[in-house]
C-alpha cells in the first residue's frame, strides 16, 4: 500500500521519537549502573582501606562485627566484654572510657549496647584502624590518641564517665612510668571515676617478655594507695596468648555509689539533712543528700508519712522541664544531669555549684552581700517572667559560690501560685547572710524585717523601696547598683 508522503514524515517522526526516548532511558540506565559501581567500590575501599591500616597493627583483638578480618587475635575479647556486661546491668546509657583501646572491640562492643564509649590509645596507628572501624560499621565511639600517665588521668572531669576499662595496660605502665606512678593513676583515677575493670599481667607469666622484671611480686600492690577506699571484686580469669598463665579481671570501685538513670554517682558523704540543723523527721528516713565533687544528689522517699516529698520533688521536676524546655534563660538555674522516678522514691542529681549555705559560715560583708542579692533577685525576675514565685527563697536555700555569685536553690515550693511574698523572704534572708543568725523557717513572710536591718546589711535604698512597696524585679535591682 501506497503510503503519502505526509504519513511518512509522521510514521519517521513518530520512530524519531521512540529513539530518542530510549536513548534518554538508556543514559538514565548508564548513570545508574555508574552510580551502583561507584558504590560498591566505595564500600570495597573502605574495606581495603581497613586491611592495609590492620597490616601495621599487633592483631591483638577482633575486628567487631566484622568477623574474619583478623583472622587469628591474640585475644578473643568476647568472653571478658560478656563478663564486664553482666556485671555492669543496664549498659544503654553508660559512659564508658576504655583505656588502651587497641583496635576497638571493647568499646564498639558497649556502644553497640547503647553505652556512650571514648577510646584512649597510645598507639596511633591502632587508633587509626579503630575509627575505619567505626566508619564501615557506623558504630559511633570516640578515639582520641592519647597515654595514660599523671597529667592525663587529671583531665578526667569527676562525674563525666560510669566506668573506666583498663584491661591489660598497667603492666606497661609499671614498665615504663614505674610502680610508684601506676598507684598515683589508679588513685587518681579512683577519685574520677566510680567503678574501674582491671586485668592485671603478672610477673614470671613469660620471662622473657619486656615487661616482666618490673612488675610488683604481687599485682594487687597496683591497688596500695586506694586498698583502703575501695571495693574489688574478682570477676573471673581469662587466658592469654602469652603462656599457660590466666589473668584476673577485677571491679575496683569506690564504696559509696548511688545510681540515678542509667549513671553511677560516687559519693563521699550522705545526710538525711539539707543543711546544718534542718528539721529532720523522727523514724525512718524520709530524705537522704548525697554530695558527691560534681553533684549533689536528693533521694525523697514517698510514704504516707511524707507527703510533702510528693508534691515537692513533682513541683521540683515541673520547674526544671519548664526552664529546659523554654527558650528563656534563667539565672544561675541549677542543672540537673539525672532522675530516678518510681513508686517508692525519686532521685534527682543536680550538679554542684561549688560554695557554701549563705545560713552557714562567716557573715557576709556588705559589698559582698550584695553581689548575692543581685544575682538571686536576677534568678526571680527570671522565674517571674516564666510565671513561676520561688515560694521558699530562705538563707539555707541560697549558696554562695567560691566565685562571690549567688545561687538560689530548691525549687521544691516554686510555683504559679504566689504562697509568699519572694522579695520579703530575700530581704529576711540577706539578713540572715548579714548577721549570721538564721531567719525563722515558719516565717509568713508577709512582714518585712525593720528597715535598720538592712541599712545594717549594706541594703539600705533596697530596704527603703521593698518597704515603700516596690516589687518590680528591675527597679529593686536598680537600687542595688553603685
Ligand atoms: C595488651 S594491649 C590490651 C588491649 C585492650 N585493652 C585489651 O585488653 O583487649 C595494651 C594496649 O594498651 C596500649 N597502651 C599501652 N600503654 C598505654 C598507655 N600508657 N596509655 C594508653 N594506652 C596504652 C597499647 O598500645 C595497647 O593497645
């Protein structure tokens, strides 16, 4: 059949089209198979990024979650991670430092278990395969090289870590810093962190090895400053690829610790008071302080008998969420790092503003008074902006800082609802900080202490503007200038 011309040109067009079209597809195809290709040869790098980096490194441990790219360690690694697990409980949420990381297992064995871990390492180039590690199983740990001696330990923050791994380091550290040296670190480690897993080498494990003449007759003299001050506890022997001889795992740690969440808290002390001759209830306990370095912690029992707590420690916690959660700063509001809530009792650990009790200690000077009054009117003005009466602004709820700043705590009262008057209970209380004797706990606070009081205290204009009636937070502080 004859076909016109015009047909034609529309039937040539047409396959014109469909050409065109698939080439497109076809590019489209090309780039994609380029895109897998390169993908796969990314993941191929990584992989062979991490043998060459495992050539330069002793093989002591397993590569984690990737099994088979060392094919024989020295050290298989699991059964002590499973030790030190079953001893520790709730791992999610632990801060682990491992010191003498090597190629990471120990640490990407807790952070896989939601521990949040850093890894110390002397040698660099073990540090190097253990963050290639992280890179190709995406487990986040932190590698820092770094030795431990003296200095190092020091610039551990007390409080910023749970437990500290050091398995199978003292020995070099006994070699090469000296015995004496490797007590001073695990005291001061001691001080730093609350629970330290050890794995101690012994002297005559193998003869020939460096190390071997310098270790102690007996490797517990690695605990000789701390024996006093510590619990160990001997968690199981393992073996190693060095002689017949097993090595002990201990938990070394400190006597004294409260958990709150998931973090270990080492304290030093523990009161059923807030400060010095506070009411304390007959019977059982009902509040207990515990003050750590780095916090200061509040366990409140509920009971029948303690109503208060209830309503003290949700008024506390209300308060905290709100100031966390709202954009507006508060003055010197206190952090708190963790609770514990259940049925029975509530924990509360809030990070310790180094001072003392305006209600305890010398008299304050005027001058010095002052930069007290200042900051905790600021805190009020803050908390009023937010809504919130602080309701129990007392001298034993007011710390002065070893900088001379002045921290209102407890807002264990605080609330919308104004109970009483704040700035008559400041003015009672920088009285109390003045002359040293405490204002009377049970006060109303309705009337304000005689205006000479506080001509006395160095606050005399501020005296004069609360007793003609003035509130507003900014003008009170006005007076307090010059
Ligand atoms: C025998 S391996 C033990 C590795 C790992 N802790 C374990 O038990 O599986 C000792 C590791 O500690 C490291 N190391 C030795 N002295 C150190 C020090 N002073 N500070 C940090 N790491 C050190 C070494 O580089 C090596 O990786």
């Amino acid at each position: 059949m004859l076909r016109s011309p015009l047909t034609v040109v529309r039937t040539l067009r047409h396959l014109l089209g469909v050409a065109e079209e698939n080439r497109c597809r076809l590019v489209e195809l090309q780039h994609a198979v380029d895109e897998l290709r390169r993908a796969t040869e990314r993941d191929d790098d990584r992989l062979t990024v991490l043998r060459r980096l495992l050539a330069k490194v002793e093989p002591y441990q397993p590569i984690y979650g990737l099994a088979g790219l060392v094919p024989e360690p020295a050290r298989a690694s699991v059964d002590r991670a499973r030790t030190i697990e079953s001893d520790m409980g709730e791992v999610r949420g632990k801060r682990i430092l491992d010191i003498g990381s090597s190629l990471g297992y120990m640490s990407f064995y807790f952070a896989d278990r939601g521990a949040h871990v850093t890894g110390w390492e002397a040698n660099p180039d073990n540090n190097e395969v253990a963050r290639q590690v992280a890179t190709v199983t995406g487990i986040p740990v932190t590698f820092e090289t770094k030795e431990l001696t003296l200095d190092t330990v020091r610039s551990i923050e007390p409080g910023a870590f749970d437990s500290a791994f050091v398995l199978a380091v003292f020995h070099h550290i006994i070699h090469f810093q000296g015995l004496e040296a490797a007590q001073q670190i695990v005291a001061e480690m001691l001080d730093r962190v609350p629970v330290i897993y050890l794995e101690l080498a012994a002297r005559g494990e193998d003869p020939s090895l460096f190390w071997d003449a310098s270790q102690p007759e007996d490797p517990l003299e690695l605990l000789a400053l701390v024996k006093d001050r510590s619990e160990l506890t001997r968690l199981g022997t393992f073996s190693t690829h060095l002689s017949e001889h097993r090595r002990p795992l201990y938990r070394l740690a400190r006597p004294q610790i409260v958990r709150v969440g998931s973090h270990e808290y080492a304290y030093d002390s523990v009161s059923r008071e807030a400060y010095r001759n506070s009411p304390v209830s007959e019977g059982p306990w009902q509040r207990r302080y515990y003050h750590s370095t780095s916090h200061v912690i509040k366990e409140y029992r509920f009971a029948e008998e303690a109503a208060d707590n209830w309503q003290q420690i949700i008024g506390e916690l209300y308060v905290h969420t709100l100031l966390s959660s709202s954009r507006h700063h508060v003055h010197h509001a206190l952090v708190i790092d963790d609770v514990h809530l259940d049925h029975q009792h509530a924990l509360v650990a809030m990070r310790r503003v180094d001072g003392r009790l305006l209600s305890e200690g010398r008299p304050l000077h005027p001058e010095a008074l002052r930069v007290v009054v200042r900051d905790v009117l600021l805190t009020l003005r803050d908390l009023a902006a937010l809504g919130i009466h602080h309701n129990d602004v007392r001298s034993w709820n007011i710390v002065v800082a070893s900088d001379g700043g002045g921290w209102l705590i407890d807002y264990g009262r605080a609330s919308h609802v104004a109970i009483e008057d704040d700035v008559v209970a400041l003015a009672w209380a920088a009285v109390a900080g003045m002359s040293g004797a405490r204002e009377p706990a049970d006060e109303a606070m309705t009337n304000l202490p005689p205006q000479e009081a506080l001509e006395d205290a160095g606050l005399g204009a501020f005296g004069r503007a609360v007793h003609a009636g003035l509130r507003d937070r900014d003008a009170l502080l006005a007076t307090l200038d010059g």
